[in-house]
C-alpha cells in the first residue's frame, strides 16, 4: 500500500480553488480589455506617462480613449491585489513544497514583467499607429509573457485543485509525455505571439475585401506588419499538430477538451479572416484562445507531473 503524502492529506479549502479560478477569469477579462484597447487606438489614451494618466493619479475631463486606458490600468491594479491575494493564501493553505506554491510566485514574477513590458509600451510610444518592427517585436515579447502569466495562474488553481490522472493517462511514463507536452506549449507561444502580430496588423491596416488582404500579405511594398499576417496561420498549422500528438498520446476527457477548443480557434480564425477582422470576432477569438491556453497547460501538467498524485492516491 502506498504512502500518502502530507500535501494529498491536507485538503486545499475549497473556497481557495475556487478564488484561484475566479483570478483567472478575472484576469482574462483584463486581457480581452486591453485587445480592445488596441483595436480602438487608445493605447496613448493616458499620453506618454505611466503608471498616472496624463500626469494625474484619476484623469480629469478624459475623453473616449483615456477613459479606455484609465480602465484598462485600474483592472490591471486589481488584478495585482488579486494576486498577492491569491500568493497569500496559497502559502498560509498550503505545506511546504506544494507545486501551487511555486506557480503562484511565478504568477507574481510575470505579472511583475507584464507592468513593465506594459510601461515600456506606452513610454516608448509603441502604441497607436506605430509601425515599427521594435514594436512588433514588443508585441510579441508581451503577448508571449501574457500567456506565461494566465498560465501560471492556471497551473495554480489547478494544483490547489489536487487534479489527478485518469487511468488511461497513468498508463504513460511522464518521460515519453515530456517531448509532446513541452512541443505543444512552445508551439502554442509561437502561435499566440505570431497572432498577436497579426491582429495588430488588421488593426493598424484593415483590408477592404478578402482579395485585397491576400495579396498585400505577399505584396513587396506592404509594411512589414502586414507581411508578417502569413505567418500566423502558418504556425496555427504547425501548433495544432503538436497539440494533437499530445492529445492522441493522452486521450483523457481533458484532452479532448482541449481538441475542442482547438478547433473552434480554427473556426474564429478562419471566421476572422472572412469577416476583415471587426473587433467583435477579434475579442471572441482572443477569447477562444486564453480558455484554450488554460485547458492546454493544466493538459500538459497532467501529463508531466500528474503521475505523482495517481502514484500518492494509490492504495
């Protein structure tokens, strides 16, 4: 009979798993606010200054774009009370070496590194109609440490859930799951920072017809915003390959959750494409992209490390 372990024996409140997955809805939320920031040109909404609003601590008299700024800001706040919160609690509820522990920190850490990458944004006038390929790359390096960040707070709501594998997936040694789950998280960045890339490119340069956009994608004198569109797609592909390797060698209903979502990303994409991007289909899909996000790194943690809770349940 096996050993229980001390962090299987002391059960996580529930009231604490559930404040972990309102953290991370919370935090979509802010996301999804600061596409729309983006798609409504209010990225300077608040002027050269960070972390005040045109030199205030509360704008006074703001127009459209401040207003949208300003709230993107106060949530942004929020959620860092929320985290430390959620830091907090996870340490006073849990043992010594809990793995929730170790995410929550890292939660803190990129919500640290999104402030940051946040305010060099705006003080380095990467907002607007800025086109330049620093921008792109900062836009990239944001969206990729967004990413990292909504997935910490996932892999903590979900170890303070003590989820463990079905036994179709304790069947797998976590060595021979290790290459497919860390190939789709890495190919799943790619494809959320190429994207993000992209819709700042239909953005800054919305096309008049399907025809149009297709051929400025390839056209030598398209800035290179829009040239870089193709590369989105390109990487969907390639994502959704290694995506389902992973779901094919777990084949647990997690698993096929995340097949799901995977596929209604390529519906809102291709849906995207076909409507020239209005920002409604844009917020749906970036909406379909974080619960998959989620779904994909609480996946990969069951196939990494959801061994060891089957082995400490174990009798």
């Amino acid at each position: 009979m096996a050993t229980v372990s001390a962090e299987t024996m002391k059960r996580t409140p529930k009231a604490l798993v559930r404040y972990a997955w309102a953290v991370v809805a919370y935090n979509i939320l802010v996301i999804l606010w600061g596409a729309i920031v983006r798609t409504s040109g209010s990225g300077a909404g608040c002027g050269d200054n960070w972390p005040l609003c045109n030199g205030d601590f509360v704008p006074h008299h703001p127009r459209l774009a401040t207003i949208i700024e300003f709230a993107h800001r106060s949530m942004s706040g929020i959620s860092t009370i929320l985290v430390i919160g959620l830091v907090a609690w996870t340490f006073y509820a849990t043992k010594r070496g809990h793995r929730a522990r170790r995410a929550a920190v890292a939660s803190a850490i990129f919500l640290v590194t999104e402030a940051l990458l946040g305010a060099v944004l705006v003080l380095g006038g990467y907002v607007q109609n800025n086109i330049s390929t620093a921008r792109v790359i900062m836009q990239s390096i944001h969206f990729t440490n967004t990413l990292m960040f909504l997935g910490s707070l996932a892999l903590t709501a979900w170890w303070l859930g003590a989820r463990s594998l079905s036994s179709t997936t304790s069947a797998h040694s976590n060595k021979s799951l290790a290459a497919p789950a860390w190939i789709a998280i890495i190919a799943t960045i790619a494809t959320g920072a190429t994207g993000a890339v992209a819709a700042l490119a239909d953005t800054l340069f919305p096309s008049p017809s399907l025809l149009a956009g297709f051929a400025s994608d390839f056209a030598a004198n398209s800035p290179l915003l829009v040239r870089m569109r193709w590369v989105h797609p390109a990487a969907a592909v390639a994502g959704f390959c290694c995506v389902m390797w992973l779901v094919w060698k777990l084949r647990s209903q997690l698993a096929w959750t995340v097949a799901a979502l995977l596929g209604l990303q390529f519906v809102l994409g291709i849906a995207d494409v076909l409507l020239l991007a209005p920002t409604w289909i844009q917020i749906v899909h970036l909406l379909g992209a974080d619960l998959y996000w989620v779904a994909l790194v609480c996946l990969a943690a069951e196939a990494l490390w959801g061994q060891t809770h089957t082995a400490a349940l174990a009798e």
